[in-house]
C-alpha cells in the first residue's frame, strides 16, 4: 500500500487507565482547554473546525495530549478526523472532575 493511503492507528487508553495526573496536564494548556469547551458545547467536530490561533502541526500535538489522557476520542471517516469528548467515561472514572474544570476555566 501507498504510503499516502496509509493511516496511523491512533491510540486511545481504555477507561481504567486514565491517569488523573495526565488528565490534569492534558487539561492545564489554554489550547487544550478551548477544544474541551468546544465539544463540551458540540458532542463531535471535524479535527479542522476549531477557532484556535495555532499551527496544524501545533493543533495536531494538542490533539495528541488530550487522546493520549483519555480526554478525547478521534475517529477517521474518509479523508477527515473527527472528535469527541470522553466525557462519559471521564465522568465515570473521576465524577465531577471535568464539570469543575471547566466551570473553573470558564469563570463560573
């Protein structure tokens, strides 16, 4: 296979293994925090519609952090990556952690 046809496999830890450390430092950039507040608000986005001033390449590490903690889930369809919050499984193994967070950086 070509290797322009062939994709990363993009890796998600399960549930269990959220770390709240890692949760905590993936969630502690204003970048980071603006993608969490954007699917907070919208359950899924394309990986290219987020208002944020920064670099693909820089866009594309700030997904990695937030996939790598568990925060967030990409998935391909065609030629798009599509995001989702884990709010769920967030909630489920740190109840209340993700509300507070984003209450906290939203001022309220």
């Amino acid at each position: 296979m070509p290797r322009s046809q062939r994709r990363k496999v993009l890796a998600h830890p399960d549930s269990a293994n959220f770390d709240v450390l890692d949760v905590l430092h993936a969630l502690s950039d204003p970048t980071r925090m603006t993608i969490v507040r954007t699917l907070w608000a919208s359950p899924e986005r394309a990986c290219g519609t987020f208002d944020v001033d920064v670099a693909p390449s820089t866009l594309s590490h700030h997904f990695k952090v937030l996939r790598e903690a568990g925060v967030i889930r990409q998935r391909e369809d065609g030629n798009r990556r599509w995001t989702s919050l884990r709010d769920d499984e967030l909630a489920s193994r740190f109840p209340g952690l993700l509300e507070a967070i984003i209450g906290a950086a939203s001022g309220s």
